[in-house]
C-alpha cells in the first residue's frame, strides 16, 4: 500500500474578484438603502407613545448603517462598501436645514440630538468596519 501526496503547489488560484457592475449595482442599492432608511429615521424623530418620546429612530440608526456597510462589503468584497454610511450621513444631515416654507423636521428634543450622534457614530463603525478592519 503506497500513500500518493498531491503538491498544491502548481494549482492556480482564480481571480476572486467580482464584476465591476455587479459591485456598482450592489453598491447603489446600499447607498439607496442608507439614504432612504435616515429620512424615514428622521421623520421619526419626534415620534411619541402616550405623550412619551419614543427612540426608534436611535435604533433604527445604530442597527442598519452598519449592517448595510457590512452586508455591502460582504457581497463585494470592495472599500466602495464604506459609501452607504456616508449617504446615511448625507440624508440625515439634509434635513437639518429648514425647507422652503421654513419647516425644521428636527423636534427640539433629545431623540433628534442623540439621532444625529449615535448615528454619526454607528455610521463611521460601520465604515471603519470596511476600510480598516481585515476581512476575516
């Protein structure tokens, strides 16, 4: 009885990246996920319960930034992954300014203020997450 060893040396490992357009598409569906996801956060901004302020909009933030910049770059396996957290930053960050009819949709309260800043923070995790971390 013989023991026959095979030297994996000489295979040849296939380029492991995926297509450019697969990437763009994957990519623009996050960045359009991110945006869309802060300006229904922001609207419910000033949403209460019983006349108590509910922090969904804090949550909402904290959970899916990130896990959009994640699942991004999982898919893609690209730094581009990093851009959903700083269109969630771009579409939050639009409606600090009154409108045209000099309406604020920011409450002044404490949900808003804290929605910006665990926000903001939840969305340079999830890009630090992309850019720095190695991948596993």
């Amino acid at each position: 009885m013989s023991l026959t060893f095979h030297d994996h040396s000489q295979d040849v490992v296939p380029d492991e990246r995926e297509p450019a357009w697969y990437v763009a598409v994957i990519i623009f569906l996050a960045c359009f996920a991110a945006a869309a996801s802060a300006v229904v956060e922001v609207f419910f901004t000033p949403f209460r319960v019983a006349g108590w302020l509910v922090p969904v909009s804090i949550a909402a933030a904290v959970v899916i930034t990130p896990y959009l910049c994640r699942v991004a770059h999982q898919l893609t396996r690209s730094g581009w992954a990093a851009l959903p957290a700083a269109f969630w930053l771009a579409g939050a960050g639009f409606w600090l300014w009154p409108t045209a009819e000099n309406d604020i949709v920011y409450g002044d309260n404490w949900v808003s203020l804290a929605f910006l800043f665990f926000g903001s923070i939840a969305a340079g995790i999830g890009a630090y997450r992309v850019l720095v971390v190695p991948a596993r």
